[in-house]
C-alpha cells in the first residue's frame, strides 16, 4: 500500500536530449523544490539508456530506433513492382550482401572450372555466364526502382505515415514512463503529445490515476517545416491529441489564442512565459562575460544576439546595417558553427564588417544574463513569419534580466511588448535599413531604456513567478498536495551520473561541487582511482574548508564502471598507449603543486610500470608534493586478516582472489614504507596494514541522505541487508539467522541484490535496521549512509576500529555466531534503538561530512 506521506509523481517528457532546453531543465527542477518527484526523460544519442541525476531529479535518456520508420519507408515503394525489381534486396546494404555473395561464388566457380575436366568445364562456364546475366539484371533492376523512387514523396494525410519517427519516438518513451507510473506526464512540444495521452491512458486503464498536459512550445502550423511531409504530420498530430490533454500550457498569451480558436479548446491554455530564474542572478562567481570574451573595453558599443541562429532569426539584416554603424560591434552566442553562420560571416567579410562580428560561446542557461549583462543592446531581428509573431522568447526575458535594452523587429509579440514598456527601438523587417537607425537611436537613449527596466518586469519575467502557475496546475490536476518543499534544491542543481556520491549540490552558482584547478596557490589532483567517488568527495570538501586550494579530480574508466563525478576520465583500457601516457604527462607536470593519489595507481598511464612507484621519481623531479591514499583491498593483507578475524571476508574468497590481492597487497606496503611519503586510509581498519597512516575518513553527503521517518515502529521491524558480493559481507553466514527470525514473525527481513544505487536511498530512508558486514571488522560508504538516515547499523566492528573513534562509533557490533541475540534485544528495546539510530546521525555528520577529512589533509596541503 502506498504512503500517503508519498512525494508525488511528475514525468517530464521531451524529445530532445535534454542538455540545451533550459526550459525542460527549469520545470523539473521547479517541480523538485516544490517537492515532487521528479522523473526527466529524454533522447539518448546511443543505442543504450543513458541514467543520470540532478540532484533528486531523475534523469532517463532512451534509445530511438526506426524500426516503424522502415517499414513506412519499405510501404512507401510500388509493392507489387517492387517485388519483382527488388525481390529481398530492401536497401544498398542488402544489395552490397547480395553482391559479395555473388563475386565470392564466381571466384570459387571459375576457380573449379579451371581444375575440372573438359565436360564439368565447359557446364560451369555456362553456369558463371548465366549466374553473369542474372547478377547485371538484378543490379540494374534495383538502381531502376531506386531511382524511381520519390525523394520528397507527398503527404498522405495520415501523420503516422507521414511522419512516422513519432511513433518510434513513443514505442521507446512510453514503456519508461509507464514503469515510473506518475501521477502528471508534462508533455513538451507535439513530437510528445501521442505519447503522453498514450501513456496516461494506458496507465489509466491499469486503475492508475495519471493526468498529462501538453506543453507548446512553438506555433507548430505556424513553423516552416523543412519539407511538405513534416508540415502535413504535426498540425494533424496536434489536433488528434490536444483536445485529449487534461490542461494545455503554452508560452504567450497570442499563442493561446490561436491554440484555443484552432482546437476549439473549452478553456484557454495556460500562458508559462520562459524566463530566467532571477535568484540566481548577479551570484556568478566567475567574472567572464560577453565584452571580454570580444576583447574590447567598455567604451565601445556593443550589440549581442544570444541563442539558435536560424533564417527566420534575421541575423543577415544586423549584418547588412552594420556599416551603417560605425564604431558598433555585434557578438553572436553561439554553440557551433553551422552552414548559415559561415555564410553570414562571408556576408560581413564582403561587407568589410567581418573585424566588427564577434564569435563567443555558449554558457550554463542560469549564467546568460549575468554573461550577457555587459553588451550594450539586445537583438530580436525576427522575420515576421508566423512561428516568431505569436511568442516573446526566452532572449527577451535574459536581455532584459541583464539590464539591456533591446532593438526589435516589427514582429508583433514583442513589438507590442517593447513599445508598451518602452524598453527600446522597433526597426521595420521590410525595410532593413531602418535597423541602423534604431539600433543608434537605442544607443543615444541607453540609459533612459534602460530604467524602464522595472522591478515589475523583472518580476514578472523570471521563472520564479512563471513556473508557480505550473506547479498550481499540477496539484489541480493531480489533486495531490506534495508533503513539503525542498528549497535546498538549488536552481542551478548540476547533472551528474546516476550511482554517484553527490555532496552538497546546492551551492548557490550551480557550479561543479568543488573549486577547479585554477588560480589558487594550491593545485592539487585527486585519482586516479576514484572509487565511489571519494575523490570528488574529498575534493568537495577540500575546497569549501580551505579557500586556498583548487582541484582536479582524475578517474581512470572502465566501460562497466560507474562515471562518478571527476573533471578528467582516462579509458582504463588505453593506459599502455603512448600517446595516452604523454597526455598525462603533460596534463599534470607544471599544473599540479599537490597530488593524492589513491589506491596506488600510477598517474602517467603504464609509462613508468602498472604502479604509482614508477612514477614518483618524475612527480619528484617536477616538484609535485605527492601523499598516498589507500581504500582497502590494494592494501589490505588477506593472511593477516584471516589470522585477525575469524570470520574473514578472505574464507570464503572465491578461488585465487586472496593470493592475488595477498601479491598486490604486498607490493602496495613495501611502496608505502620505502616512498617516505605521508600516508592516509579512508577505513580505520586499514591501520593495522599501514600503522604510519593517518585515518582521513570517507565522506558522503550527511544531508542529501537524512530523513524524518521513524525507526521501531513497525510490528515487525523492516531490517535491510544490501551486499554488493556476498563473500564480501559475509551475507550467507547471516542467511539462516535472518531467515529464521523472518519466518517466526520477529522482523521482516528485505535482502536487496542487484538493486540501481539511485534506489537504494529509498530503501535505506524507509527501514528500521540496516546489517551492513560481517567478514571485515571495519564500517565503509553503505554503513556511513545509513547512519546518516538515522538507521541503527549492525556489523562486525574489530576493537582496533572501535578505539579509532575514541567509543563514538554506534554501530552495534556482532557476528554471525550473536546476530540472532543482538537483533532480538535490538527490537525488545525498541526506544534504545530509536536512540542509537539519533547517536548515528550525530556520528556521520562529526566524522563523514568532509569536515574531519579536509582538517586531517590541512597538513599535507601546507
């Protein structure tokens, strides 16, 4: 049965890929701080699901196939012609097969008849010259039909044939989006609509309460579409499905009407204007903007056009009226050079304007006012198609957030805008010379347009107050009320990889959680190794502590590896090239004044040999101050430990793991003890292997895993047990014990295998006792976050662990032989528990918060 206390479900749909469509970005985040749970769903641009996460967003990117497309492509041919002229040669691909069968036949054909007598040669040359003819026919038959093939073939009327990548697009989306079964599907542009209706219907049908709303992005009967086919398909997809949609959004009051007069929709659409998010203005730290990166000063006028450059954008009529305008400069924002971009900038090199047209990059969507803020005017140059007549776009809203006035077209959204707030000059699209005169009289009156720029209109144009008429919607449609807010949610929250160690991602410019390598009198580098990300972690917790250090973190990659956080991925794959190896090189040396490497890895690839020994003579030589970091089975000695620990993870080791890690281990310590380097471990535990190192505690992120639920309430308490191998943690030691208990009704016990990291969180947030290992006698990342959540832990704890933290650490000790005893007296005392459960969160946050660990580390980065 479901919580009522149940955040509820949003999916945000869009056929894009995600990165780039602020406004996408922008609904989920806002949805996430208003406390939703938020599902982002996307484009892959491979052919696997790509999973990731912002912050407590979910974000899915799907893989598209054609297989629809195809067969309309393969019904698009005379069938019964096509039968014949290419019979099972559907594409060049299938004829090239054919052919290479073919020629690969005549090779061992005429080769036999060559060897074969007088009679079987003679009967095999017939055979090549008709097998000959046959071939040529068949070529010749494809190329013929090919040829006769529309390239541009008309629209039918039916958008499924006409624009079948639609329904693709819905055969991969709609699965995911069933299995997040939301309570409110957010369609975004037409190309989603089929599927958001098709879904919610389904999900309906499955006594699941969904509600969709489709989004409008675009006029779509007022785009011009790149050919006839596309033009026919969107309209009649829209209105198929719009009429079906439990509430219409859109970007303008003009669009909304035309939606509502075109689909006679009942209600009017809801008008969510796509602006900046106005909090996060004016914080940016870093001090780049649109003037410097045109290299001139600020006495020279400067004009900016932010955003896609498309014919209907009007950019060649600014070019045009440049030499009207002496002395002005103009900066295009723009991500890649495409074919009109190269031919506008032939356009000013013709014109002798070229020195005058600047090229500058894009930035993160909640940095473009503050990068835009130092041009002089915005640009809106619009054809007056229909598309751009009915909306006032995103560009508006970031010039006027960054305090430029803006020079227009005649295109009526934001002509009618402009001249109601007299927030700059309107230039005639039919006559193109009326530009220069507006763009110089906008400059002769700058400073008056621009206190126009109101309080209220910055208001009014800024997500914060758009995205609340979203986030009603929701609640109405839905009729569910979220169970609070999550302002720690940062609008700017970055995208990382999903299983990743995020640390306060709240900082307030969105900026990656750690200060990178730049300007600092600390260069430090972190990795190779980087596992479950506590490089990043450290690194994070590094730079918030000490304002003097910057941070590269490093990874070495697998393809089966987890991408966490890091500024530098290595294939791991690829180490023994040179070209890789000198890569390092030069990446580090000169850069770095400080390196931790972890795990013993080297950092210059195989260069110097497979460990951080051979490198350490060219880290030396360079002046790199270098400190060591281990994790655990690269040093943790497998004899010893079974000497130590009489239930040691290493009994039950699958055959020739312990004399591989027991050869690594070794090697590992005798680096240790002859390098004279300063020496750190994440796990206490490990000092029995390396007594000269100094404990730097693992770090996780204390808050993002904190919850208010209660432990012991339960009849039966819900006990979480969660191996990522079980030799391990020592899982089937534990088995009967907890099998036994679970049958006889004292707990409910949930072993969680194989389960996504991303929900793990929730399982830890909603049980009562967390067994974390049996076989190691120290605590690692899992049993830290489960404190963390307040979730009593119980594990195998050795003496030396226990008197690294003085007696604090309140994880209740145990082994297999007393599990039985401990869990029995853990749920007879049921507020005693409750009470080490509170003793836990205090515990994570005094040693895992980074603070302790960024404090031992002050030493080294002297």
């Amino acid at each position: 049965m479901e919580s009522p206390a149940r955040r509820p479900r949003l999916a945000v749909i869009v056929a894009n890929g995600i990165t780039g469509d602020s406004r996408v970005q922008k609904t989920a985040v806002a949805a996430a701080r208003d406390g939703w749970d938020v599902t982002l769903v996307g484009r892959s641009d491979t052919k696997r699901v790509q999973r990731s996460k912002m912050g407590p967003i979910t974000v899915i990117r799907v893989p598209v196939g054609a297989d629809y497309l195809r067969g309309v492509n393969s019904r698009r041919r005379h069938p019964v012609r096509a039968a014949a002229t290419q019979f099972q040669l559907r594409d060049q691909a299938a004829l090239n097969r054919y052919t290479a069968a073919y020629r690969a036949w005549v090779r061992q054909t005429s080769a036999e008849s060559n060897w074969a007598g007088s009679p079987r040669r003679a009967s095999l040359k017939a055979l090549l010259k008709a097998r000959r003819s046959v071939h040529r026919l068949r070529v010749r038959a494809f190329r013929w039909e090919e040829q006769r093939r529309p390239k541009d073939p008309a629209p039918v009327g039916d958008w499924r044939r006409d624009w079948p990548q639609v329904v693709d697009l819905d055969l991969a989306f709609g699965p995911v989006i069933e299995e997040i079964e939301p309570d409110v599907i957010h369609a975004n542009d037409v190309t989603m609509i089929a599927t958001a209706a098709l879904s919610a219907a389904r999900l309906r049908a499955r006594g699941r309460k969904c509600a969709w709303l489709y989004d409008a992005h675009e006029y779509v009967k007022g785009v011009e579409w790149p050919n006839a086919r596309q033009a026919s398909a969107l309209p009649a997809l829209e209105a198929e499905f719009i009429g079906r949609a439990d509430a219409v959004v859109t970007v303008s009051t003009q669009m909304a009407e035309l939606l509502r007069n075109d689909h006679k929709l009942t209600e009017s659409p809801l008008v969510v204007g796509n602006s900046p998010v106005r909090e996060v203005i004016g914080g940016r730290r870093s001090s780049a903007s649109v003037r410097e990166a045109c290299g001139l000063g600020p006495e020279v006028p400067l004009m900016v056009y932010s955003g896609w450059i498309g014919r209907e954008r009007g950019v060649d009529a600014v070019i045009d009226g440049l030499p009207d305008l002496p002395g002005f400069h103009l900066a295009l924002v723009v991500g890649r050079m495409t074919p009109l971009l190269e031919e506008l900038l032939a356009q000013a090199e013709s014109l002798g304007v070229r020195d005058r047209v600047h090229l500058v990059p894009y930035v993160p969507q909640h940095e473009v006012a503050d990068y835009l803020s130092s041009a002089d005017l915005g640009l809106t140059p619009f054809k007056r198609v229909p598309n751009c007549e009915v909306s006032l776009p995103t560009k508006v809203s970031e010039y006027l957030q960054a305090g430029l006035p803006l020079v227009t077209s005649d295109v009526k959204v934001i002509k009618a805008y402009v001249e109601e707030h007299g927030l700059g000059e309107v230039w005639t699209w039919d006559d193109p010379k009326t530009f220069a005169v507006a763009a110089a009289q906008a400059m002769d009156k700058r400073d008056k347009l621009a206190e126009a720029i109101t309080e209220d209109v910055r208001t009014e144009l800024s997500w914060e107050a758009q995205s609340g008429k979203l986030l009603r919607l929701y609640r109405e449609l839905s009729k569910k009320t979220p169970p609070g807010p999550r302002p720690d949610v940062s609008w700017t929250v970055q995208e990382t990889p999903e299983a990743v160690l995020t640390v306060d991602t709240d900082d307030a410019d969105g900026k990656p959680a750690w200060r990178k390598l730049g300007e600092t009198r600390i260069k430090l580098g972190l990795g190779p190794a980087n596992y479950a990300g506590q490089a990043a972690a450290y690194a994070q917790a590094i730079t918030r502590l000490n304002p003097d250090v910057s941070v590269e973190v490093v990874m070495n990659k697998r393809p089966e590896s987890f991408d966490y956080p890091a500024d530098v991925y290595v294939d791991a794959t690829r180490l023994r090239e040179l070209n890789v190896q000198l890569q390092q090189v030069e990446r580090i040396v000169g850069r770095y004044t400080h390196l931790l490497v972890d795990a013993f890895m080297p950092v210059f690839g195989h260069l110097n040999g497979p460990s951080i020994a051979g490198d350490l003579d060219a880290l030396k030589q360079a002046r790199i101050k270098v400190a060591l970091l281990a994790h655990g089975s690269e040093i943790r000695h497998p004899l010893r430990h079974m000497e130590r620990h009489a239930f040691s993870l290493f009994h039950d080791a699958p055959e020739g793991i312990a004399e591989k890690l027991r050869v690594k281990a070794e090697l590992n310590r005798r680096i240790a003890q002859e390098a004279g380097l300063p020496l750190y471990v994440t796990t206490p535990d490990l000092l029995e292997d390396l007594p000269s190192a100094t404990w730097a505690p693992l770090v996780v992120d204390v808050a993002g895993w904190a919850t208010d639920r209660p432990v012991m309430e339960r009849k039966r308490p819900l006990v979480l047990h969660a191996p990522s191998k079980r030799w391990t943690k020592g899982t089937d030691r534990i088995m009967p014990v907890l099998t036994e208990l679970h049958d006889e009704g004292l707990i409910e016990f949930r072993l969680a295998e194989g389960i996504p990291w991303a929900e793990m969180r929730e399982l830890v947030q909603g049980c009562d006792l967390v067994l974390d290992q049996f076989t190691t006698g120290s605590y690692g990342t899992f049993a830290v976050e489960a404190m963390a959540a307040g979730k009593p832990v119980v594990a195998y704890i050795s003496d030396g662990v226990k008197a690294a933290t003085d007696g604090a650490l309140p994880i209740v000790g145990a082994t297999p032989d007393t599990l039985r005893e401990v869990i029995r007296s853990l749920v007879d005392d049921r507020e005693g528990t409750a009470r080490i459960g509170r003793r836990s969160v205090d515990f994570a946050r005094t040693y895992h918060d980074g603070s302790w660990t960024a404090q031992v580390l002050s030493d080294f980065l002297k």
